[in-house]
C-alpha cells in the first residue's frame, strides 16, 4: 500500500500521512515526485500539502489516514536541491515545515491553483476545426478567415490581432469548438552582455581568484570599501555564467533594491532579468518566480525571501551587503537569508559570493580561518579617496536643532561651493517624547513599555513598536497644563530648523514617513544627482545603497544615540552604519568630510570610530567576541515567549529550564529565564531563555530538546513561543 507523507501549513513541527486519492493508479503514485503539490483535508479544511515522499508504512493505522483529494501537479515546480535546503533550514531553525515550504512558493500556488505556463496568449486550431469541409463557413467570411490562418500553426493573440481577426471572432470559434485557447512559449532572447569596465589590479586580482576557484561550491567573501567597484566584479561574473547559460540570483538588502542598481544591470545585459522584492503584487510576484522556475530569466535580483527562488540552471550565488540586517527574518520563521544561500550554493555546487564594506564578524571569521576565500579591495575605482572622519565634540555647544556652530559652518560653507550636504539622523518624527513641564507626566504607549514619538506634521503621537497612533494633545492628560514640550531630537525637528536657518536652499528629508511609495526614492536620487547645492537629512535610508557623487560634508548628527546600545551587537552595527554613511560621500574632484557630533569624543568606540578602518575595527571586536564566547566564537539561540498574562511566559520558559537543564550537552548552557528588555509590546508580555554554546552543534542539540521541552508542555491560554537561532538581538 502506498502512503504519501506531506508537508502541511501548520505551526505543527511533524509531517503528515494521507492515503493517495481515490482512483489513482499505484503505477501513477509511485510516479510521483517529491514537491508535488496535492490538495487534502486538514481538520475541517481543504489546504495544499506538499509531498516528501512515497512510503509504505505508517505510524498511524491505515483506517485512520484520510485520502489526499487531488494531485494537483504532473511534476514537481521546485527542483530536489531545492527541497533538501528546505528539510535542512526546517531542522537548523527547529521550524514547523509547513511553514518552511510555503516559504517556496507564490500565494497562488500555496492556494492550490494552477501554474501559468510562462509566454504569450494564443490560439490553436482544434481536431474538429481541422476536420471542418472548407464552405462551412461561407456564411462567416472573419471566422473563415482566422481558421485558415491557424491551419499550420497555432499563433499569438498579437499576430491575429495585426492580422485584423478580433477576440469576438476568436471566442465566436471557439464557442463553435473550432478552435481552443493556447499559451505559447514567448521566443526567448539569447542573453547578451555588453562589455565591462577594464579592472583596476584590485578588482583584477579578486576576479582572478573567484575564477579560479572553479564553478563549483566556493564561499568568497569580496571586502571592498564603497566604491571600489564590487558591483562590478558581479556584473563581470554574471556576465562568465550567461556565456554558460547558467542562472545567477542576487540577493540585495530590503532598501539596497534601488532603481538605479537595477538600470546597471539593465544596462550590461540583454538578458530577462526576473526581480522580487516585497511591495510586488501577487500577480507580479508569480510571474517573476515562474520566470526563475522556468529558467526564462538569466538574472534574479531579490529581497530576502528570493534565496527559496526555484532556479532552472543555477549557476553562481550572490549576497550584497551581506551584513546587513534585513537578511535576517524577524518573525515567525526566522532565517537568515544569508546562511540559507551559504547553504543553498553547497546543495547545487556552485559559488557563493559575499559582498560588503563592512563584512559582518561572522563572515570575516570564516574567511580569516580560511572557510571563504578573502578578496579585499582597498582603494576606490575611480581616483576619488575615502573621507576621513572626524569627531567633533559638542560639550558645552549651544545645539540648534541639534547641530552645533561648528557644523552650521561647514554646511554653509561647502552650500556655498555648490555642492552637497548629507545630514545622518538615525531618529524620525519630531521627537522621541512628549513631557509636561508642570507635572512631569511623559506620554507612553498604553500597549508598550515605551514612549510616544511626536510626529508634528501630522499632529499625531505615534508608537513606534506597535504601530498605534493618537492626536497629538493640547493639554497634559493628568493636570490639564498647556506646558507639554517636546523633548529630544528626531528628522522633522532637524529639518524645521534647517528650513529656517538655510532658506532658500533645497532641503530633502528622506525617511520612512516622507518617502511613501518606491517612485519617491527614484525622483529624489535622479534629483541629487542633477548636482545641485542641497542639504538631505535622513534616516538609514540614506545610508544603504545610494551613491551620491556631488555630496562632500557628511554629518552624523547624534553619533551618542548609537554609542550605548546594550546588544552585544551594538559596536559592530555602529561601525557598519557609520562606515556605510560615510562612503556615501566624495567624489575625484570633491574629496568628502565626515563630521561625527558626539558628547563623548573620549569613548573608545568614538575613538576607534575616527582613528582606524572598518578592517581594523572588525579585528578588535572579534578578539572582544572571541574572549567573551559570542558568536561567532560562540553559538546562540533564544526562546522567547508572548502572553497577555505577565506571569504565565516566565513560568513556561522556568519549566522548560528544569527539564532541559540535567540533558543539556557539554559546553550549553542556559541563562534565564528573564523579561524581555521592552516587557511589554502591543499588549503582550514578553520574556526569554538565552542559549549559549560553545560548539554548533551543542547549540543544536540543546535547541532540540528546548523545542521537545516546550511542545510537550500543556498549551497555556494566549501563550505564544518560538526559538531564534542565531538571532540577532538577545537584548
Ligand atoms: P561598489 O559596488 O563597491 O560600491 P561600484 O561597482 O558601484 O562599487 O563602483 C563604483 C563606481 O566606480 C561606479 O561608478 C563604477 O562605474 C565605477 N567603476 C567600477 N569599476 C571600475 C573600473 N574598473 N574602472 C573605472 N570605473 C569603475
Ligand atoms: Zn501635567
Ligand atoms: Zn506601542
């Protein structure tokens, strides 16, 4: 007897057995490939399932199993490497599989419809059109007419259309049963590259060692300072794999997906290049996925969910920025996108580059102990240099709207050289809390341990953790004063002021309340780059992906914000930011200046910060890792709960502890359980059991038996867990 066992969307972490459907030949089941998809009951619904394999036997009696409804594909949509990186991120993230899988395909497969086949509407003659004497149509001189046309070979909606045969023709036809609907494969075009830049001897020397490390499964990681011509290297490796007909899949951070990326690789290659990022419709998400599928597309350039693109002819891997920490999926299943394609280039055999200018500690680790092969790239392509930057302390300064004299100078100064300021303030809204002068009352979330952010353009108070927004009040809630004042600094309040002190000047906020829509990103770079005087404040927006040759004075307005994080992540993601923001700057004729405000010009980080390059930075972090046992030296994992009762979370994760704690394997341990550093967001309570472990697979095992522990436990009332390996936060 044949079993098919399935993956089914359920928060369940087990598969499922199902009886083949009824009817169905055992010649056709055996057939089956794994991936399929098929249709099935699941409690009282009906939801796509997705096969693992054919078996004979079963845990659960034969007359207990429910038969699968339908099979819903003839082959497999996702090719076999492609489904064992899947069993494998299902076992290394301790994750439902269901959930996993539905992570492989668009909405409308998960619901079960049916593949589009990729190409062009048309129409073929049917077996009784062919058989139709020629007068029988006389009456119908149109219809006769398009039947004659499609005597030899079915044609594309277009070409009818040119030919002056309607659509109503057509469906007059087909109502007749003369001819039948087709989609035809599009005439594909041969990929082209246009030729590349000549290499500088950096770029040279590391193109030099991808190649020769061969087309099979190699980590590099390309370290190249901003500019230095990274991006090109990938062009020119593209470029090697369509000469191969091989596929290439990009991986850009969730805002590193700019327009002008994209022209750059519209530019070089004559090629269909399938794009997926998060504001697709699903309309369009499908249509790009199927195009990778199909292999019709040489290029997919994606966001992080891209990485489960299937791939007809996979051929090279490439992770941009790969430090940056949009990779990492924050929610339900929480995969690094990063390590998945790591992954994903061993299981098909073929290279992985990682590319950054602040690579992440984990990855310089494994290229300092020879796991990638390390190519650096030190100086810029063109002839511009890298700014320098400087600190400049503010202790005793008067601030207005948060800049000092010093900086107004510089801004007025470099304005008045025609050229381009870029303000850095990681802060948006108005400010970050609303206080009453009188009593002392401050406006917090009534969901979250946290305040309110005055957003004065909108006259609004807005949490940003939960999303919930308020009308900004007239008067102090507990005493009725008129006295509230805001306090702190954030993007709106910057710019009321530069409005004001540099009027006259075009000035650009660029953050997530002011740049709604993707067109808005677009206009504002086609604008910076026209070249002319103005001053851009923003967010990290800023920060990523964009360059922007006229600017020469960057300004990091609040450096001291990032000085005092309490993750042990903290350092490293300041150098990137502010590494990132600085090479935002410069051009061969403008050299660039990087001013850093901060109240503490004698804080190690500040020091490090202006005195040594991000290599140098990353080098002393890592010795700080290393003795401390964090990753990368150590591993982690968190488990984290989320409950409307303040009480039940701890006790969970406390009985969790005693039962894992005499098992936990050498070298494990386990320290908490404790709140969660913002207890309380949206109205949960949450709270965490960190893992620390000084080997992989220590880490592993004991995530294994935290998930058994906690699965095992009775279901509590509202209490949500999950576990978080390799997070990225523990605090
Ligand atoms: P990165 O990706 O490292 O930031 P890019 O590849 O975007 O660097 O290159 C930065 C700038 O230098 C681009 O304008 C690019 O056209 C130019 N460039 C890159 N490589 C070369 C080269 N070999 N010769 C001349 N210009 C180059
Ligand atoms: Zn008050
Ligand atoms: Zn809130």
């Amino acid at each position: 007897m044949s079993i098919l066992r399935l993956v089914i969307p359920s928060p369940l972490r087990r598969h499922f057995d199902y009886l083949p459907p009824v009817g169905v030949a055992d010649a056709a089941i055996q057939a089956l490939e794994p991936g399929t998809r098929l249709r099935v009951p699941f409690g009282r619904r009906e939801v796509t399932g997705y096969l693992l394999e054919v078996c004979s036997t079963s845990d659960v009696a034969a007359s207990a199993l429910k038969a699968a409804l339908e099979i819903l594909d003839e082959t497999s949509l996702i090719e076999p490497q492609l489904l064992s990186l899947c069993q494998w991120a299902t076992r290394y993230y301790h994750h439902p599989p269901g959930e996993v899988f539905s992570a492989l395909f668009p909405k409308r497969l998960r619901e079960g419809k049916a593949t589009r086949a990729a190409g062009e509407a048309g129409w073929q003659i049917s077996i009784r059109g062919k058989g139709l004497p020629g007068d029988a149509l006389s009456r119908a001189p149109r219809q006769a007419e398009a039947l004659q046309l499609l005597q030899d070979a079915a044609l594309p909606v277009t070409v009818l259309k040119a030919r002056g045969i309607s659509s109503a023709t057509l469906r007059a036809l087909e109502d007749r049963g003369l001819v039948e609907r087709r989609t035809l494969s599009k005439h594909l075009q041969t990929p082209k590259s246009f030729p590349g830049l000549p290499l500088t001897e950096e770029q040279a020397a590391a193109m030099q060692g991808i190649r020769a490390a061969g087309d099979g499964f190699f980590c590099h990681l390309l370290e190249g300072v901003t500019g230095s011509g990274k991006t090109e290297i990938y062009l020119q490796l593209i470029a090697d794999r369509l000469a191969q007909g091989k596929q290439t899949l990009v991986l850009v951070p969730e805002i590193g997906l700019t327009p002008q990326t994209l022209a750059r690789f519209q530019e070089r290659f004559e090629a269909d290049i399938a794009v997926l990022h998060s504001s697709l419709s699903d309309a369009q998400r499908y249509t790009a996925w199927e195009a990778a599928r199909s292999g019709s597309a040489s290029i997919v350039i994606g966001t992080r969910s891209a990485v489960f693109t299937p791939l007809a002819r996979p051929g090279l891997i490439i992770v941009d920025e790969e430090h940056d920490g949009s990779y990492k999926q924050q929610d339900g299943f929480r995969y690094s996108a990063r390590d998945i394609a790591i992954k994903r280039g061993q299981i098909h055999g073929c290279p992985v580059i990682l590319g950054s200018a602040t690579p992440s500690l984990e990855s310089l680790h494994n290229a300092l102990t020879g796991r990638y092969q390390h190519h650096r790239l030190t100086q810029r392509a063109g002839s511009s240099k890298m700014p320098q930057l400087t600190p400049l302390d503010v202790r005793r300064q008067p601030l207005q709207g948060g800049l000092s004299g010093t900086l107004i100078d510089a801004i007025e100064d470099t304005l008045q050289k025609s050229q381009q300021v870029l303000l850095f303030l990681n802060r948006r809204g108005y400010a970050p809390t609303l206080q009453c002068h009188d009593c002392g009352w401050v406006a917090e979330c009534p969901a979250c341990d946290a305040r309110l952010t005055i957003h004065r353009r909108r006259r609004q108070l807005r949490c940003h953790h939960c999303g919930s927004s308020s009308a900004l009040p007239a008067r102090c809630p507990q005493c009725n004063s008129s006295q509230l004042e805001a306090q702190g600094l954030g993007t709106e309040q910057a710019e009321d002021f530069l409005r004001q002190r540099f009027s006259g000047h075009s000035i650009r906020r660029v953050d997530s309340d002011s740049m709604q829509g993707r067109d808005a990103m677009l206009e504002l770079v086609a604008e910076i780059n026209r070249g002319e005087p103005c001053i851009l404040l923003g967010t990290q927006m800023l920060a990523k992906g964009h360059h922007f040759p006229a600017v020469s004075l960057v300004a990091i307005i609040d450096a001291d914000a990032l000085l005092f994080s309490a993750d042990f992540r903290g350092e490293e993601r300041m150098a990137q930011l502010l590494t990132q923001v600085a090479g935002r700057a410069g051009r061969a004729d403008i050299p660039g200046r990087v001013l850093l405000q901060t109240h503490y010009p004698d804080h190690p980080a500040v020091i490090a910060l202006t005195s040594s390059s991000y290599s140098e930075q990353a080098a002393a972090l890592l010795d700080a890792r290393r003795s401390l046992g964090l990753p990368p030296a150590g591993f982690l994992a968190v488990m984290r709960t989320d409950c409307p009762d303040a009480q039940l979370g701890e006790q969970f994760l406390r009985q969790v502890k005693q039962q894992v704690a005499p098992q936990l394997p050498q070298g494990a341990a386990l320290i908490g359980p404790l709140p969660s550093p913002m207890q309380r967001r949206a109205g949960k309570y949450r709270c965490q059991l960190l893992l620390t472990a000084d080997r992989r697979r220590s880490a592993q095992q004991a995530a294994s038996l935290l998930v058994a522990s906690a699965e095992a436990l009775p279901a509590r009332q509202g209490l949500k867990w999950s576990i978080d390996i390799d997070p990225q936060d523990v605090f």
